[in-house]
C-alpha cells in the first residue's frame, strides 16, 4: 500500500470513527451509558465529557442515573443534558441524576433521523475532501516527475476504490442506526 492510500485510508477511519461516537448518543428507547457519556459539560473553566466527571448506571427498563464525583457540578450537567439533542428533562434527586427515557414518539424518531443523516453527510463532506487533496498531492508528484503517468491513473484508480468502501461503511451504520431508532 503506497503512502497516498495510507494516508487516506487513515484520515477517512478518524472520520468513520467520530461519526460512529456521534451515533450512539443518538437515542433509542433502550438505555446505554453511550447515550450520555460524551455531553460536555462545562465546569472547571473547561468542557469535559460527562463520563469523566460522574459515573453512570442504567436501570431497566428505562432509567439512567448519573452520580457526580464533585456534587457542586449537579447544576453544570443538568444544564449541558437539556442543552443536549437527546430531547429529556433531567431529574435531579440529592446527588443524582436521573433520565427517564419514555417510548420515542414518531416525530422524535424523525427528527433522530435528520440529525442521524446531517452527521452522515458531514463526515461524506469530510471524505471527499480528503479524497480531493489526496488526488491533488498525486497530480502534484506527477507534474514533479515523483511518479510515472501509469502510477498516477493507478493511485487514482485505488483513491477511489477507498472511497467507495468507506462510503459503504457510512451508509451501512447509517441504515443500522436508522432500524434501531425506528424500531424502538
């Protein structure tokens, strides 16, 4: 694997990875810590994620409980989760937290799927313009005699060849993330 493809391959799995974190605090009606363990929270003079500021527990059927470690940021988490797309009211009782996740409603389960399809085509953008500075640097070394016309026209070939396969990947967790939602 030549370093152009290399390259490429490794920007486009950082894309892949953000956008798969990004799902999973898209909400179904199952709880998972995942739904609320990257809010960022802004205390301290900084935003951290919520799971490095609290522990998180799931009671089923539908309930998730957020511990603090420091009870004086109560008020910063329950303002970063309404400020959150997860569309729940927190419930504060002493020192926890509490998400009671009732049964998605049709229109919220449409409104998840834009927000589910605008992550998508963000991370496409993302793609084709890694796509695009890859064929750029290729041309750049061709004009600059680095490489042969043959080995142009085959890295060109192979560029593409990746970007289908991660716009495969896209849209297969993309089609696994819609079923979950409409189906809870």
């Amino acid at each position: 694997m030549t370093q152009y493809i290399k390259q490429l391959e490794d920007k486009i799995n950082s894309f892949i990875n953000q956008f798969t974190e990004e799902i999973t605090s898209l909400r179904t009606s199952r709880p998972s810590s995942s739904l609320v363990e990257n809010i960022k929270v802004f205390c301290y003079n900084t935003e951290t994620p919520l799971k490095h500021l609290a522990s998180i527990s799931i009671v089923l059927p539908n309930i998730i409980i957020i511990e603090p470690w420091d009870n004086n940021i109560v008020k910063d988490i329950e303002k970063a989760i309404n400020n959150s797309n997860l569309g729940i009211t927190p419930t504060i009782e002493g020192k926890q937290i509490k998400l009671f996740l009732p049964p998605l409603t049709r229109e919220r389960k449409e409104s998840l799927i834009k927000i589910l399809n605008s992550l998508k085509e963000d991370t496409r953008i993302k793609i084709r313009k890694a796509r695009e500075e890859a064929i750029e640097e290729i041309k750049k070394d061709f004009e600059e005699k680095v490489i042969s016309e043959d080995e142009k026209f085959r890295l060109l070939e192979e560029v593409q060849k990746v970007i289908d396969k991660y716009n495969k990947i896209l849209d297969e967790k993309t089609e696994k993330k819609s079923q979950e939602i409409m189906e809870s």
